[in-house]
C-alpha cells in the first residue's frame, strides 16, 4: 500500500473536481480517517502533507495519536458517549459529532476544567436515516446554535453530516444540499461565529460533497485501504 502515492492521486482528483466545479481547492480540507489502522500509517500520512485526521472512537485514538496531537488537528467524528468527554477533549482539538445540547454543555464543561477552546461541529442528520447519530430538524440545530453563544469554551465552526447509504446519486446531492442550506442560514443569522466548515462526504461520495460545497471530506479507504480491525 502505497500512501504517498494514494494522497497524491486523491489530491490531484479533488483539485479537478474543484475545478469542474467553479471552487478553490484551497477550501477543501481533506481529512485522513484512521479507523482501525495502526500508527505507521498515520506517520505515512503525515509524511505525505496531511495534518487533519479523524478518528471515531476516543480509546482508540488515545493510544494512536498520544505523541501526534501537536503537529495535527486531530477530530472526533464518532459519536461521543457522556462518560468520554472529558477525555476526549484533553486528546482531540475538534469534536465534530455534537448531536445534542446536553452533550454541548458537556463538553464546554470538560473544556472548562482542561482550560482548552474546543472546535466543535454540529452533526445534523440529514438523510433521516435511524441508525445515524445527529439532530435531525433545523429548529433543533439552530437551539444548539443559540445555547452555544452563552457557552464560552466551546467554538462552534460549522456541521457535519452522514450522506445516505445509496447508489442513488440525486437522494445523496438532495441530502447534501440540505446541510449546505443549514449552513448558510447559519453563517446569514450568526454573523459573530466562526462558521467556516462543511464536513460532507467519504471515500464513496467526496466527489458529490465537493460539488454541493464540502469544506472538509474525511477519506480512509481511498488513502489506506481495506480496515485492518485492530481491536
């Protein structure tokens, strides 16, 4: 597995995408997602330019990353279990799976008591589909949005979200839309915030996210391959 080289294509392939599609390739994050592979890959990755990485469970990412998080921005994109805050926010610089505003207030608390700022994203479910985390209305997303302000070691900077398990090209763009809509609203009605990520689209529908305006897409299999299963 050749992961410079893999990085190298994935690059050139969003830069195009971006181009065909009117956008800068400059506001395109990609993020490499580290799921069940192991440390070497991560310092290959690192090699090759990437500095954003994802990770989905907070156990995982401690004994992966323990040594990394200076020289990365490192995000939580799993969902975030209440007796794993305050862990998760001593280990990640981004929590981008923040579906709840009990879970917000959690956090602002654990950051608190690190004396950290945490970036945060708000995780909306678009697709409606029952077995993904998120807030699932606009109403709930926007309360989030207003009990965030009063919240201040917490830095909201945009959403995230899941596209639909789909061959079908159209119900995944509609979803897509759907929170490129959201953050628009969002970043018109909060001009005070920092609203400045869209995280849209894996290694299966990247291409389609950049289309609708992904900030950020989070790729493992195209960069490392087939999961390992480390634990």
């Amino acid at each position: 597995m050749n992961i410079e080289h893999n990085i190298e294509l994935l690059r050139k392939s969003v830069l195009k995408r971006a181009n065909d599609s009117g956008r800068d390739f400059n506001e395109i994050t990609i993020m490499a997602v580290t799921k069940n592979h192991p440390v070497d890959v991560v310092l290959q990755a690192v090699s090759a330019g990437i500095d954003c990485f994802g990770e989905n469970r907070v156990q995982e990412a401690a004994a992966k990353y323990q040594n990394l998080t200076e020289r990365i921005n490192l995000h939580l994109i799993g969902h975030l279990q209440s007796n794993k805050v305050a862990k998760a926010v001593r280990l990640f610089n981004w929590i981008d799976s923040v579906d709840s505003i009990k879970l917000l207030r959690k956090i602002n608390q654990a950051a608190e008591k690190s004396g950290k700022i945490m970036q945060i994203l708000f995780e909306v479910n678009v697709s409606g589909e029952s077995s993904k985390y998120g807030f699932t209305s606009e109403e709930d997303v926007f309360s989030a949005i207003e009990v965030s302000q009063d919240l201040h070691f917490i830095n909201p900077r945009g959403f995230m979200t899941i596209g639909p398990l789909s061959s079908d090209e159209n119900l995944v763009r509609d979803a897509f839309r759907s929170l490129k809509k959201i953050f628009e609203q969002a970043k018109f009605s909060y001009k005070e915030l920092q609203l400045d990520v869209l995280s849209m689209g894996m290694s299966g529908d990247w291409k389609i996210a950049v289309e609708e305006g992904s900030t950020l897409i989070r790729v493992g299999t195209s960069i490392f391959g087939k999961r390992q299963m480390l634990l």
